[in-house]
C-alpha cells in the first residue's frame, strides 16, 4: 500500500524500489495498490488485497498513517501482518499484527529540544507538511515544548505546490537563529539550498528521515554546512 499518487507520490518510488531489492530472491509476488495518501483509498486498497488478492503480508506507507489507523482493527480481526512505515505514535497502541518500522516521533522531537537547549537557541523556525500525521504530531509536540525556553518565530505548513523561495524568505524575515525543517529529503533539500543561497547563517536542523543521497542531492553544496 503506497500513495503512488496524490502528494506522497515521490517519496514512494523509494519505498517500491527497497522492497524490490528486498524480496528480490524471497517472495513469487508484490502487488501494488495506490493509496493516493488518502484514508478511504486505503481502506479500500487493504480490503482489494486481503479479500481479493489474498495478501499474506502487507507493507504499508509512508504518508498514510491516518489511513494505517483506519484498518488496524481489520488487521487484527484478520491477523494479516502489517508492517506501516511511520513514526506516529498512534499505531504503536494498536494490536499484534501492527508493526512499525521506525520509532515514534517523540523520542526525535525530545532530543531536537536537547539540543537547541544546549547550544541556548531561543529563537526557532518551523516548517512541516499539515498533510502527514507524524510531521502534523512532531510540529505540535515541538512548538508546545519549546515554548518554554523559547519563542517560535514562524511556524507554518507547506503545500505539495510549495514554493521554496517564498516560504525561505518568510522563515528569513522572522529573524531565527535556527530552523527545524520537518521535511522528508525532497523537500527539507530545497529549502535548506534557498535559505543558504538568501544567505541565511543560521543553524539548520531537520527531519531524520532527510539523512540521505536524495537531501545531499537537492541541497547541493549547501548541506554540508
């Protein structure tokens, strides 16, 4: 179940490519069904291939938490493993036969305040995606806490049509000292190249999941620093 359309698009060529690799030389067979990052679609999608297609084990995400929470109750009742590609906590209080690749994102949002606590950063720039449930929980657990060592400056969510040089000159303009972008790797690269090239100094911090070729690639030589 990946959103192979709608705005989660991009991030899901990557998902279909490491399970390509992965069951290269284990599994007869991967059936794909577009979730378009949408709940009902997802829905809908689950009960095609366990009703249907008799799915034996479905992997699931990323951008569909909400959808993943709407048929974990079907996955019990099934027991049909499901393996989500999520960080939002609310799917590590569901039953046995949900599993979550990463760690909730609370624990990522802690440590973030650790450091800007440490280096004494008062003043701090949010950007998320309102669209995805775990960037949706981080920004909201984030601007909570850090409002008691700090100010956020500006807090606002990008669209799927964002425009990097627009949102990096509000972000400049609300005079930061560090910004948190809670961005998957297409996005947090562009944004982190467009602040440094508006000649933005200030810390840049992000979303674990940008760690990788993609954030390298986008960011240019702006990610080193």
């Amino acid at each position: 179940l990946v959103p192979a359309t709608g705005r989660f698009a991009n991030i899901s060529e990557d998902v279909l490519h490491g399970l390509h690799l992965a069951i290269k030389n284990s599994v007869k067979h991967m059936i794909v069904e577009d979730t378009g990052g949408e709940t009902q679609k997802t829905v809908t999608a689950w009960q095609s291939l366990t009703t249907q297609r008799k799915a034996k084990i479905v992997v699931s995400g990323p951008g569909g938490s909400s959808g993943n929470i709407a048929i974990s109750s079907s996955v019990n009742k099934q027991r049909i493993p499901l393996i989500a590609i999520s960080s939002t906590p609310t799917l590590r209080d569901q039953d046995d036969y949900v599993f979550m690749i990463h760690p909730p994102i609370q624990a990522e949002v802690k440590k973030m305040l650790e450091i800007f606590k440490t280096r004494r950063i008062t003043k701090v720039a949010v950007v998320y995606d309102p669209a995805s449930d775990t960037q949706t929980i981080a920004h909201n657990i984030f601007v909570k806490e850090f409002s008691n060592i700090g100010m956020i400056t500006f807090s606002e969510g990008y669209g799927k049509d964002v425009d990097y040089r627009t949102l990096s000159t509000k972000i400049i303009a609300s005079k930061p000292e560090a910004v948190y972008i809670i961005a998957v790797d297409k996005i947090a690269g562009p944004v982190v190249k467009q602040l440094r090239e508006q000649k933005y100094t200030g810390l840049l911090t992000g979303f674990s999941v940008a760690d990788s070729d993609e954030f390298l690639k986008s960011a240019g030589q702006h990610a080193e620093n």
